[in-house]
C-alpha cells in the first residue's frame, strides 16, 4: 500500500510509481509537506528576487546598468605606481557662441618600473578634437591625426620598442580614451588636448558644459556592441575622492554686455559680470570632478539679434575661408509678435504601439491639443498600414474641434503595419496659408527599416514646416527619432510613461509657441557662399536661434547678408554688412566640418553598417579632428627603455549621487575586490538555484552526511558567482 513501510520500489519491479515510507532516508525520498512548504516559499522568494531587481522603467534618458566590472583594487606593490593621473588643467575660452578648450592632463610614475597608463575620460557630443601634443621633458611630441587601425598598430609598435609613445581615440562621441605608454619612474608628462565646440542655446540662455567624470556603463554580455565594446573602468567607492586634481578657468567674451552667468554645479568666483568680458574660476572645496561642470549665460537684448563671422585662411593654393550667420530671437516675445500657428499632429496607430505607447501617445496628444489657442489651427493625421485625417485642411482650435479630435483619437486602436513614409509625404500635401507657422509633430515608437527614406523626406521639407518628433515607449528607435528632429531643425522628445506626457507637452509648447521669423531666406551679395549647411533655413522661435555656416570665396569687402522672413507685422528684410575677416575665428574651419562630420554619422545610423566611413574619414583626416574613424598618435623617436610598460588603469569617481550598485554587488564593494556588475536575473537565478540545492540536500540525507558537505561546497561556488551574496 502507497506509504506502507513494508514496500520498498525494488521489490515491486512491475510498478512504475515507487514508493517510500514517510521517515525514508532513501536519497531519492519525498519530502514531507513541511519540507515542500520551505521550499515552495523559497521558490517564490527567487521569484520575488527576480522583481525587486528588475531595473525599473527609464524614464526620459536612457537606463544604464553599468558595463564597468570593477572597483579599485589597492595595489601592495611598492614598485608599482597605480595612480599615475596626478592632475587635470581645463582652460576655457568662450567667444559669443564659440568655445575653444584646452585640457592638459598631468601624469607622473613614482613607482620603479615603467607603466602604461590607460585613462577614459568624458567629452562633449560637439567637441571637434583637433589636436594633441605630449611633453616629456624638454621635448614637445606633436601628435599625428591617423587612420583609426593605423594610428593602433604605429602606437603598439612603438609600445614594444620602449618608446615614449600616446593614443587618443574616439569610444563614442562624447566618450575618450587615452593611452601614455612607456612612462618611466620619475617621469614627468603632460598630454595635451585641444577642441573646439558650438555652444547651442536653449531658450535663451547659452550653456557651457564641460564632463568630467565617465559614468560606469554596462551591456548585456550575450549582446554584441555595434560601436565596439566599451572600455572597462575602475571607479572608485562612494565617498572616496580622486587624488588627481582638477581645476578649470573660463574666460567669456561676448560683443554684447554679459549678464546673468551662473552654475548650478561649483562655485565660481567671477570678474567683470556686466561687461563683455568675464573670467571665472572655481572656488569649490573638496572634489570637483565628480559631476559635469555647467555654466550658463545670457546675451540676448530686447529685439532679434543678428551677427555674422567671417574667417579667411592664409593664402595657400587649397585655402578654405568660412563663415557663420546667427540669428537670435529676444529673450521675451511680446504677444504682438506671435505670428498664426498651425499644428499637424502625425500619430502612428499601428501594431507595435498597442497598449501603453498608444496610451502614453493619447495622453501626449490630450496635453498638446487641449492647449491650443483659439486663433490657433490644427490637422490629426493617424497611420498604420493607411493613413487617415481629422479633416482635408486645417481647422480652428474651437473647443468643439478639440472635443472631436480627442474623441477620435480616444477610440484609435493600435493595429496594423507601420507606414510611415505615406502618411508624410500626405503631411506634405496639406494646404498652408503662406503667413502661418506650421510645426509638425510626428508621435511613434520608430519600429520602421525606412529611417534613411523618412531622414531625407523631412529634410526636403524643411522650407514648409519645422519637424519635432516624440518617441514613445520604452525601447524606441531613438536614431529615427533623433534624426527627424535634427533634419526638421525641431527637437526630439522622448516620453516613457503617461504621468511624463505633460512635462514633455510643455516644453515642446514652449519652444513652439512663439515663432519671430517664418518663411526666413538668406542670401549673400557680393560674395560667393558654397558647401553651406544647413541647406534651408527653419524658422526662428523663441528661445532657439538659427545657425547658417560654410564656406566663401572672393573679397568680403562691401559684401552683405540679406535675410527675409515673415513676421507678425508683415515682411522683414534685414541686411547685414559682411565684418573684416577675423583672424581668431579659425575655430569655423573645425566646427564647420564637425557639423559636417556629424550629418554624415547620421546618415550611416540611418543607413547601418559603416556606409559613411570613407568621407568621414577623409573630412577627419583633412581637417585634423578626431572621429570614430580618425585618432590623434604621437611616438618620441627616443628608445627609452627595453623593459615591457606594466599596464595600468587610473579609477574614476562615481558620478556625484550614483549608488555603488551601479558598478557591482555589496559584499565587493565592502571588500573592494573586483565584482561582476549588478545583475537582477543572475541573483534571482542564483536564489532559485539555492532553492533547489535546498531540495536536493534534503531529500539526499545519508547517515553520514556527505550530501551535506557537497550542498556547502556547491553553496560556496554560488555564492562566489554571486559576489557572496547568501
């Protein structure tokens, strides 16, 4: 009988189900209820493990987990100087728009046997690296600008033949690498960085950033990196400041007073606030390089402010002269100045945005729509695999026009294919009165292969309608997204979750709500412009001006700029007279061909692949800028030493306010050894695992507990997989 103590399975060969007596030490035993309890409630405890540490929703940015395995490690090593960044020096020198930067980073071996030093530091996504030079001594190595694979194999060469030797190379756009190989005890070397970047404002105010620190990064191992894999930094634990110093100085000249400058991340003593020339310097104590260096400053008068720079090279057979034209709106628009506004709303409705992305979208929509003023006009296009619109034109933003709009948006469905390509160009055949502003607004999640199609669509476009895209959802196709926006000249926005709908309305509200110049056309008089970017003008509104670049040929003498545009009074026309060239604006040559650099990697995002590599390489090694594809090499032809560099790598700090989970697990961080990255399903897994050696242990009793030893030991490689997590 089932659980009689005179059966055993080996005397009942002709039945299949075995049974056992409930106090069995058989190994193969079943557990009695109470055991199978405990081990149900630690199954649901893995489970519950398996929640907790899901990483939660991003929000508007994207969620990083980090890829950097590892905290510090203390070396014991006397002969080895682990810390060989001693110092970083920021110089900043800002005219009006133009930043020109140079960063010298100091390292010294007060060790006893040669090191290299890897270092990865942080950049801005609009710096143009167009220089590098390493002192050693005396001496002065001017850095070569190489081919990526090329300017690797000349550095590791000389690495191997004990020369003095360094490598600048791009990891992402706003993320460096340097190598210093073959630095010898006693050495002192300075490596020194030069860039130059575009200071874009935003909402009147034109903001300065300077990284300082690179934030820990991670990647799911089974995912293969489409940039390359990135670096793996230690950083140091939380609370531990660098022994490297930083410190950074600002000297701002603008052709208008300077006012309103300010930083919401260090303390800065300042001379000449209210003049046209200001110098800064930080007065924080403690660190200063664990967060970005942020200034912000003002220079926008009462009425649109227009300039104009000119650059010519000196004379050689291939120069190159460049200019950039700025039109900048008022700080404050009066309300007689807002011309009429159209709105088309551009939804995609289809499959892949069923559920909460078509919520979040109807919640977006809800927000933009219902703020709309009554002389205000507005269009609903919604697409799937078909296109459909609110109306054949335009209508009023009456209340009653609202009310229907958002009836029928309330009652869309997401199903269906994803053409996006259609519903725009339809978009692009709605009728517009000439004196109205048109801002287009295009809400999806991205799932399309027709990126490069809808990029250039947009971009021929331009002249009628500025372009502002929304993501929605959680995973969207940012490189669509991002690039609409840039080929519309709008701004993209990216909106996780209903509850953020609102926030993100505002600001795009804001932005949109007082166009100054509509309609605006520049052209040049006597003078030649060619190689002109971009290739139409958007409209000027409040809070965004309109940049206007390229090249120029002949005598700028007498030359002018004409623009015209519409405005709420009627037809502007504005000519400026074209300024001598200046000598000190060489930073045009770099910037035009960074933004140059910058619409080809867009292309090839669109495209995949490495489709632009050739002309980006060639514009990087022209115009000397560092790319994804170019790197800064400089090699001493001094043979220093014959013994091999010992590699090392200087820690960063943890970004001001980031938890230590974001570089391993608890039990690593207490004993600062090297931990695998925080992975929720690795220690939810890890639990079940435990659960079910549990079970195994249990049910494996024999009299002298040898499966009790092997359950410790099998414990014991867990929990060193899992950072000693129990």
């Amino acid at each position: 009988m089932l659980g009689s103590s005179e059966a055993r399975p080996h005397e009942a060969p002709d039945d299949p189900t075995p049974t056992w007596p409930e106090t069995s030490d058989h190994p193969l035993a079943p557990l009695p209820a109470g055991r199978v309890l405990v081990c149900i409630v630690i199954a649901i405890l893995a489970a519950l493990a398996l929640v907790a540490w899901s990483p939660a929703q991003a929000e508007d940015t994207d969620a990083r987990v980090p890829e950097s395995p590892y905290f510090q490690v203390r070396s014991d090593d006397p002969t080895l100087d682990a810390l060989p960044l001693k110092s970083t020096q920021v110089e900043v020198r800002i005219a009006g728009i133009i930043a020109e930067v140079v960063v010298r980073q100091h390292y010294r071996n007060e060790g006893q046997r040669p090191i290299e030093a890897r270092y990865v530091f942080p950049g801005s996504t609009q710096a143009a690296v167009h220089a590098m030079n390493v002192r050693l001594g005396e001496r002065l190595i001017r850095a070569e600008i190489r081919e990526k694979q090329r300017a690797r194999l000349e550095y590791d060469s000389a690495k191997r033949e004990g020369k003095a030797t360094a490598l600048l190379e791009q990891v992402r756009p706003n993320v460096f690498s340097m190598n210093v190989a073959n630095i010898l005890p006693g050495d002192d070397v300075q490596v020194e960085l030069q860039y130059t970047e575009l200071i874009a404002p935003h909402d009147g105010a034109y903001r300065f950033v300077f990284p300082t620190v690179v934030g820990p990064r991670y990647r799911s191992p089974a995912e293969a990196p489409a940039n390359g894999a990135f670096p793996a930094t230690a950083h140091l634990l939380p609370g531990v400041h660098s022994n490297t110093a930083f410190d950074l100085s600002v000297q701002l000249d603008a052709p208008l007073p300077i006012r309103d400058v300010r930083s919401g991340t260090h303390k800065l003593e300042a001379q000449g606030i209210g003049s046209t020339r200001v110098a800064l310097a930080l007065a924080d104590e403690g660190p200063r390089d664990d967060r970005d260096f942020i200034l912000e400053y003002r220079l926008a008068d009462e009425k649109t402010a227009t300039g104009l720079m000119l650059y010519r090279a000196p004379d050689a057979p291939d120069a190159e002269n460049f200019f950039l034209a700025l039109v900048e709106p008022p700080q404050v628009v009066a309300p007689v100045q807002i011309n009429p506004r159209d709105y088309i709303f551009v939804v995609d409705i289809s499959g892949s945005m069923h559920g909460q992305p078509l919520a979040t979208a109807k919640t977006l929509l809800r927000n933009l729509i219902g703020a709309l003023r009554p002389n205000d006009t507005f269009n609903v296009v919604l697409f799937s695999g078909s296109s459909r619109v609110l109306a054949e034109s335009s209508v009023p933003a009456t209340q009653g026009n609202i009310e229907r709009a958002i009836r029928t948006i309330d009652r869309a469905g997401g199903g269906g294919s994803t053409e996006i390509v259609p519903a725009l160009r339809r978009v692009a055949a709605l009728p517009k009165p000439a004196d109205v502003s048109r801002s287009v607004i295009v809400i999806t999640d991205g799932y399309v292969a027709v990126e490069n199609e809808v990029f250039q669509l947009v971009r021929r476009n331009l002249d009628q309608a500025n372009v502002f895209a929304f993501g929605i959802g959680s995973s969207v196709n940012r490189h669509l997204i991002e690039g609409i926006a840039r080929a519309g000249q709008g701004e993209a926005f990216i909106v996780t979750r209903p509850e953020r709908a609102a926030e993100q309305a505002e600001r795009l509200r804001h932005m949109i709500d007082s166009p100054v110049l509509t309609q605006l056309r520049a052209r040049f008089v006597g003078l030649e412009v060619y190689d002109v970017e971009p290739a139409a003008l958007p409209d000027v509104m409040a809070g965004r001006p309109v940049l206007l670049w390229g090249k120029w040929r002949g005598d700028a003498s007498g030359a002018k700029l004409v623009l015209q545009g519409e405005s709420a009074s009627g037809s502007l026309t504005e000519v400026i007279d074209a300024p001598a060239p200046d000598p000190d604006a060489r930073a045009l040559r770099q910037l035009w061909a960074r933004q140059r650099i910058a619409q080809l990697a867009d292309d090839e995002a669109l495209l995949g692949g490495q489709t632009q590599r050739e002309p980006i390489t060639a514009l990087g090694l022209k115009y000397g800028l560092l790319t994804n594809y170019t790197s800064f090499v400089a090699v001493d032809q001094v043979v220093r030493t014959q013994q091999p560099a010992t590699a090392v790598t200087p820690p960063l700090p943890l970004p001001q306010g980031v938890s230590a989970l974001a570089v391993g697990t608890p039990q690593a961080i207490a004993a600062v050894v090297p931990s695998t990255p925080e992975q929720p399903v690795t220690v939810a897994l890890a639990l079940m695992a435990l659960g079910a050696i549990g079970m195994v242990a249990w049910r494996r009793r024999v009299p002298a507990r040898t499966a009790d030893r092997a359950s410790q030991d099998a414990f014991a490689r867990i929990g060193a997989r899992t950072g000693g997590r129990p």
